[in-house]
C-alpha cells in the first residue's frame, strides 16, 4: 500500500477515536454538572439516579437548622411578649399606686382642712365677747348672784337655804348692823344681809367679790364659804351662827 494511502488511514481512525473521546468527554460532563445543580433536598433529587446516603444527611441538617432557627425565633418573640406584658403590669400597677396615693393625699388635705375650719370656728367663738350677766338690784338679784359665785367656787348652798338665813338675820336690809350683843360689846359687830362679823368677812373673803362688808353679794358669799367650812353648808344653818 502506498505510504499516502496508510497515512489518510490512519488519519480518518485516529479521527473516529478522538470523536468518540470528546462525546464521552461532554457526557460525563453533563452529567457532573446535573449532579451539582440538583438541590440538596430528597424531595428533588434527579429522577432515575437514587439519592445518595451524604445528600440524605445534607437534607436532614438543613431541616435541623431550619427547625432550630424557626425554634429560636419564637421562643424570643415569646420572650418579647412577655417582657411587654411584665412592663405593662408594673406599669398599671404603678398607676394604681399613685392613684390610690393621690387620693389618700386628697383624703387628708379635706380632713386637715376641716379640723382647721372647726378650729378657726372655736377660735372665733372663744374670741367672741360673752354678754355679761345682768342681776336685778334686789335680794332676790343678790342671791342669784351669789349662787352663781359660790357655784363657780364650789361653795354649797341653795337659794331657799340663803334666803331663809338672811331673813332671820337681817330682814333683807343689806345695811343691818346690830349694836347690842356680844360682838358689838366687843367692838365687832355683826353687819350686811347675813351679819358677818368683820373678822369673819375678811377670813371667808370669796375673791372677785367686794371688800366691803356692807356689798349685799360679797356679804352673802363671805357668810356661805364660812357656813361650808364649818357646817358643811349655809342650809345646815337654822339658827345664830
């Protein structure tokens, strides 16, 4: 055969071979590059290859994480929730606290504000003049006084027990005076409504009233603070005394 012949020969088979190397080439690269675009997920694994026991895992790593980030999403919104609730009860709670703080405030200021007006009432009431009492100039007017002294002293005595005594002794006349027993024998007589020795006047004085033994009121109370003091009361005082 001639030498050119050959070579065209050999040229067409080394041709074939090469052609064939390249589709095998293009084929297994094909098939690599479907494998790596498939999702990892079994669900989509290329149809007639069965998944691999590695994607398998793969799958089931991302469904872990997946499950672990949805997990942890809700256990801190959870905690988000319940943060807000706790802040809103301490919230309300300080609410009601000031509320019930302000009221009690309230409370106490109207009280403090009537214990003031009483008092600026009793006050006004204290610092209002008393109308002084009013005694007719009588014998009757003059005990009646005199009961009213003697009350304020804690001297005893009734009108009636006055009223009897100064009869006996004086007929009523303020300006008695007896100049015939004993006492006027010794320069002392008896004198005024209940005839009061002087001494005994000046001993039984009730203050507030006159010093003069003549007055019918300061006579009358000198004679019943005398009578308490040794007979218990002028109405125990049924004779001279």
């Amino acid at each position: 055969m001639p030498k050119n012949i050959l070579n065209r020969a050999r040229s067409r088979q080394l041709t074939k071979h090469h052609k064939i190397a390249v589709a095998g080439v293009a084929a297994l690269g094909t098939a690599a590059l479907a494998f790596s675009a498939a999702p990892s997920s079994a669900d989509t694994v290329t149809t007639g290859a069965p998944a691999t026991t590695s994607q398998v895992a793969a799958s089931g790593t991302v469904l872990q994480n997946v499950k672990g980030m949805v997990t942890d999403q809700l256990a801190a919104k959870n905690i988000k929730l319940d943060t807000l609730a706790a802040q809103k009860k301490a919230a309300d709670a300080a609410v009601a606290r000031k509320a019930a703080a302000d009221a009690a405030a309230k409370e106490a200021a109207q009280e403090r504000a009537v214990t003031a007006a009483a008092g600026r009432s009793a006050q006004r009431l204290e610092m209002q003049p008393v109308a002084a009492k009013t005694y007719a100039n009588n014998l009757d007017g003059w005990i009646r006084q005199a009961l009213d002294i003697m009350k304020a002293k804690r001297i005893p005595g009734s009108y009636s027990g006055l009223h009897r005594n100064i009869m006996r002794e004086s007929s009523g006349n303020p300006n008695a005076i007896n100049n015939w027993d004993i006492n006027a024998v010794n320069g002392i007589p008896s004198k005024g409504l209940l005839q009061v020795i002087p001494p005994t006047f000046q001993a039984y004085h009730v203050p507030g009233t006159s010093w003069n033994i003549y007055d019918p009121v300061a006579n009358i109370t000198a004679a019943a603070n005398y009578a308490a003091h040794r007979y218990g009361s002028i109405d125990n005082v049924n004779s001279a005394y």
